[in-house]
C-alpha cells in the first residue's frame, strides 16, 4: 500500500464523513431537541440534489445552482412542518414512524412524476473539474476538497450558532424547559419550525454536494439516512460535536471497507458495540444541545 493510496484514502474519508455530518446534524437536532422522529428526512437531501442539478441543467451555472437551490430546501422544510410536521408532536414515535415513512414514499413518486424515473447528473465547473497537488505527485480531485471545506465550514458555523448566538441559546432553552421558555415569550412553535427548516437545508446542501458525484435519483437519501441514524447513536442524540466525530468514523469504516472488505467484520463489531453503549454515545464529552429532547407545540 503506497503513501498516495493512504492520503487518497484518508481524504475520501474524511469527504465522506463530513457529507455524512451534514445529514446528521440536521437530523440530530429534530431528534434530540424536537423529540421528533423524522424518517423523511433522507428525501431532503434528494430535494436539495434535485433542485441543484435542474437549476444548474436550465441555467448552465453550477454556482447558480446551489445558491438557488439552499433557500428552496430551506423553504420545503418550513412548508413541511408548517403544513404536516406540527400536527404530529404530540403522537406517539410509533406514528411520526408511520407517517414520516408515508412522506418518503410521497417524495420518491413526487420525484419521478415531476423529472422522470431517469437519474440526472451535474457536469462540474471547470474551475471545480481538476486536480490539486496535496503532496508532490499526489493529485486529489478539486471538488472533493471543496466539499470537505463546506462541510467543515457547516459543522464550524453550526457550533457557533448553538453555543454562541443568541438563538442558539433559545434553541437550548426549548429543548430543555419548553413551557418556562414560552413563559419567558419566546415563540417555540416558531423556533422548532426554525429548526426543522435549517436541518432539512443542512440535508439539502449534502444533496447538492454528492450530485456531481453520484447520480441524481429518486431514492438517493436513503441510504445515507441509515448511516446517519447509525452516526446519531454513537455520538449521542441532540449532540453536534458528538455527530461530527461519530461521522468522521464511520465515513473513515466506509472508506476503509472499501479499501479491504476483509475488515468489515470488525468494523461491523465495533459499531454494535458503539451502539449497545446507548443513546448516550460519544457526545456526552461533547456536550449536547439539549439536556434531553421535549416535544414542540
């Protein structure tokens, strides 16, 4: 095994961990702080790839395309939980399972009536299509950088908005003690809709990142969902930092599987280890968002 094969290894890793984080931080959070969960949210990230790769395809800007495309995810999740989301708080999991399962198949048909069952695909900037240099004759695409650097921007800015801000600290407060923070006149219904909307966007950008990558389909959030679910136990439920490192290890399992199939079984081991240690997971030294999630109103 060559020195560029490791390096190429490790950023494939690390580009996989971070995609994965953006799906579980927005998920996380409506699990954690919401006391929801969400089955559909793996068609958010579908959303996000669909409606960057049609922008891109009509205005033949890829830039243009994702800026478009983040505030139209943002707008699907408020309508979701405007129109659906906010009548099932008060349910039993066993129902917003139901019904959640219900949307991704609403989604999925949505999807092929409206582009087709036919997969779309996203041709790179030139600016994006190349390779970078990250050691003397050890070349890595361009694009895969910059979805690392996206990811690692999200996961910087999240952390700052819910530790430093100002509605962070509201965020942490519902969670916490809903009825004494709606005391205080904060509106909840409207900060949880805040919530929903900006996990499904976080989704959404992972979408409009792994377009170019992968193909645009219907469907294409699944898979990714399970994993984020996987990455949501180890690192804690409600916990971002918790989700991030937890990302991080399993993009780099996935990657090394990849790499020797041959260790599956243990990686495989070590996850069901990671999830017989509870909900509790790694994010307790991470400290969580919410001190254990309250349904919203």
């Amino acid at each position: 095994m060559t020195l560029t094969l490791i390096l190429e290894q490790i950023f494939n890793g690390l580009q996989a961990g971070v995609t994965l984080f953006l799906v579980a931080a927005g998920l996380t959070l409506i699990l954690g702080i919401m006391d929801f969960v969400f089955l559909a949210h793996g068609a958010q990230v579908m959303i996000g790839a669909y409606a960057a790769a049609a922008i891109t395809q009509a205005t033949g800007n890829f830039f243009i395309g994702l800026g478009l495309a983040i505030p139209i995810t943002f707008a699907s999740g408020y309508l979701l939980e405007l129109l659906i989301i906010r009548h099932l708080y008060r349910r039993n999991h066993m129902e917003q399972v139901l019904a959640t399962f219900g949307l991704i198949l609403f989604f999925n048909e949505a999807i092929r009536v409206g582009f087709g069952p036919a997969a779309l695909y996203s041709d790179l900037p030139p600016a994006l299509s190349g390779f970078v240099e990250i050691l003397p004759d050890t070349p890595y695409p361009a694009y895969r950088l910059g979805v690392i650097a996206v990811g690692l921007i999200c996961a910087l800015a999240i952390h700052l908005f819910v530790s430093k801000t100002r509605i962070g600290a509201m965020v942490r407060a519902g969670a916490n003690n809903p009825e004494m923070t709606a005391a205080l006149g904060i509106n909840i219904k409207i900060l949880f809709r805040l919530i929903f909307a900006t996990g499904a966007c976080l989704a959404g950008i992972a979408g409009m990142m792994l377009g170019p990558l992968t193909s645009v389909q219907p469907g294409m959030g699944e898979p990714l969902l399970i994993l984020s679910l996987v990455v949501i136990i180890i690192g804690g439920i409600g916990s971002v930092r918790g989700a991030f490192i937890a990302a991080i290890i399993v993009g780099a399992a996935i990657t090394i599987v990849l790499l020797d199939e041959r260790l599956l079984a243990r990686i495989t081991a070590a996850l069901l280890a990671g999830l017989e240690g509870g909900m509790g997971g790694i994010g307790g030294w991470g400290g969580s968002a919410s001190g254990g999630g309250s349904g919203g109103g």
